[in-house]
C-alpha cells in the first residue's frame, strides 16, 4: 500500500502546483484587453481557408460580411478545391447578404513542404497583400462573429500594442460528447498555453486559435507567414511561434460571440477532431508520448482510483489523498463548464473525459505509424511536407 499511497500523494501535489503554478489556467476571466478606438481606421484583409464547407458557410460567412467596421475591410474566401460547391455557394451568399466584397479564388493543389490549408492560406495573403492592408483576420470557414468582432479586435490591438491578437471561439456544446469532450478540449488547451504567459513580451509560451486571429501584415512579413510554418500539422500555434521569435507581441483569450457552428454530433467527430494533430503536438516523439500517457493517468486518473481504493481497503491516507486531488480537479474544472453555460455535475466526470483523451492520444500515434497520419479536410499528412491521400 506504501506505493499506492505515495502515488495519490504524488497526484495530490501536482494537482497543488497545477492550481497556483500554471499561470492560473483555469480561470476563463480573460477577454479582450481595454481598447480604445483609433483615431484612423487601418485597412483589413480577411482570408478564409475553405474545403468542402458549404454545410456550415451559411452561417458563417454572412457575419463576416456584415462586418460594421469603421475602415476599408476585404473578405478573400480560397476554395481550396472543394467538391460541394464552396466557393460557388460563397459568391451566392455574398449577393444575398452584401455587405463587405468578397473575392473567390482557388491556389490549386499544394505543392511538397505545404499541408493544404496553409498553401490555401498563403494564397489568401499573396492576394490580401495586393491591397496593402494594415491587419490580416485569418479566420476558418466555421467560424461565426458578431457584428462588432473585427472592430473590437483592431481596437485591441492598437491599444495593446500586439502584433497578434487571437480569440478563441467557444466551440459547439449541444450534443451528449460535445458537452463532455468539448469543455474539456479548451480546458486541457489553457493547460499547456497558459493564456496570462503568452502575452508577456520575451516569454516562451505562444500559442494561437486558429479560428480568429488578427496579425498585423508587417508582422506576418516579418515572421514569413506562412511559409515559415507551411508543413505545421498545428498551424495556429506554429504560426504564433514564429510571431514571437520575430519579436511580436501575442495575445490569445477566450472569446464572447465569437462561435463555431460546426457540428460534432458524436464521439467519433470529436475523436477524429483530437486525434488528427495530437501526436504532431508531441513531435511524433514515442518518449513524449509514454510520458503524456503516464502524465494523463497520474493527474486524471489516479485520484479517483485512490479515493476508492483508500476507501475499500481502509487507507485513509490514500483516500484523502486521492479525494483532494479530485476536488482540486473539479474545482478548476467548474470556470470552464460555466463559460460553456454546462451543469456542474460534468466537473466530477473529468477523469473519464480525460481517459478518453489518453485513448485518442495513443489513436493518433497508431495512425501515424500505420502511415495515415494527420489530415485535414481529406488530405493526410504523414511528416512534413508529405501528402498520403487525397480525400
């Protein structure tokens, strides 16, 4: 029992430095900075990567052109050879809703050393760029924003100082799996990028959301975006990387009526959705792998197995270990499901949320070693600069 015992204690003191010592991560209180408005508007490009999306544009694509921004502000939606109809379905919604133009253009297949949606993205820039435009709003195709985001995003910046300002969209929580993986997706995501720590100037952690980020387009030629990332599997983060080894100033936040309308109705959606990037994230390194996998079972999934174990055999030690663990555990899980506007009995089940998690994890690296590899929108990559598969 000394083992079993020193285990939970051990879980007990990592779930001690995890609240006071990772930058307060599970806190969901920071927004957008103050900001004040500018007194000259700069210009805004809009560059939306877009694959087989005419199930969600509907939705999407109308509040970006409804944009009510003060300057001159652009929309570049690239088809990046969709089959259902995308870019003709984005110049329909253009001529209902008006609004903001919008240019259409396809880049044609990517070529060796892009993953798809970067070849995409940079094509959306080379044509932004002919506009000289002060910021870029790199956006995905799922992602819906009320009326007032570009502005208050360019405020923020101005006001801040930052070269990249990123919100992240409060995903869809409406089906059984979304309201258990979901919540616990952004949470897990704060863990690793503490948000307090990526915007202080010279520190190591940077990280963006992908969905919404504004970067100032002197910047981004600084950094090389995006060729400097061109085969990152996980682009937002790359590319928040390479705006801090420029020299940038980030920041990335949780998002109000920012939202994504894409639907991940069950568990297998979500668990393509996790497992597509997890082990790009941990550099396709086995090592990193066995420790995320020990790391994961330590944290998560000791604490409930010492509180019953401690209570079945009568170790108290063990039990109150592992019952305090869990508590501090759910306790820092409670910010996140109230911003997700989820009942608090979900806070308990985080353990379950997050062997789940493991599974995915070790999911993506059985893929990886069986050639398939990461993938977006049908497209798989197996290493950088790689293509596998078309759809």
């Amino acid at each position: 029992m000394d083992a079993v015992v020193w285990t939970a204690v051990g879980s007990l003191t990592v779930w001690l430095w995890l609240l006071l010592g990772q930058g307060f991560f599970w806190r969901t209180d920071l927004r957008l900075p103050p900001r004040r408005e500018p007194d000259d508007w700069p210009s805004v490009c809009v560059v939306v990567p877009a694959r087989d999306e005419a199930g969600v544009l509907p939705a999407s694509l109308p509040t970006l052109l409804a944009q009510d921004y003060p300057g001159r502000a652009e929309v570049f939606l690239v088809d990046d050879g969709s089959s259902d109809g995308t870019g003709e379905l984005a110049r329909d919604l253009a001529r209902a809703h008006g609004g903001l133009p919008l240019t259409v253009d396809s880049p044609g297949e990517p070529p060796a050393g892009w993953t798809g949606k970067l070849w995409a993205v940079r094509h959306g820039i080379a044509l932004a760029r002919t506009r000289e435009p002060g910021y870029l709003l790199l956006t995905d195709a799922d992602i819906a924003h009320a009326p007032d985001s570009l502005r208050t995003l360019v405020a923020a910046a101005h006001t801040g100082g930052f070269d990249l300002v990123s919100q992240m969209a409060r995903l869809r929580v409406e089906s059984v799996w979304e309201r258990l993986v979901v919540p616990a997706f952004v949470y897990f995501f704060a863990q690793l990028y503490p948000f307090r720590w990526i915007a202080v100037r010279g520190g190591r952690t940077a990280a963006a959301a992908g969905g919404c980020v504004l970067l100032r387009a002197d910047t981004a030629e600084r950094a090389r975006i995006p060729d400097a990332v061109r085969h990152a599997v996980i682009d937002d983060v790359a590319l928040a990387r390479a705006v801090k080894r420029a020299g940038g100033h980030i920041w990335l936040g949780l998002a109000e009526r920012v939202d994504s309308v894409r639907p991940y109705p069950r568990l297998r959606d979500l668990w393509r959705m996790v497992a597509r990037s997890a082990y790009a994230q941990l550099r396709h390194n086995p090592l990193l792998l066995l420790g995320t996998v020990l790391g994961l079972a330590l944290v998560y999934l000791v604490p409930p197995l010492a509180l019953v174990t401690g209570l079945v055999v009568g170790s108290t030690g063990t039990a109150a270990a592992g019952g305090l663990a869990w508590l501090l555990m759910t306790a820092t899980y409670l910010p996140m499901l109230r911003y997700y506007r989820q009942p608090r009995w979900l806070a308990p089940l985080l353990p379950v949320t997050a062997f789940l998690y493991l599974l995915m994890t070790v999911d993506s690296a059985v893929q990886h070693y069986r050639g398939r590899g990461a993938a977006w929108k049908g497209r798989t990559y197996a290493r950088p600069g790689t293509v596998l598969d078309e759809r």
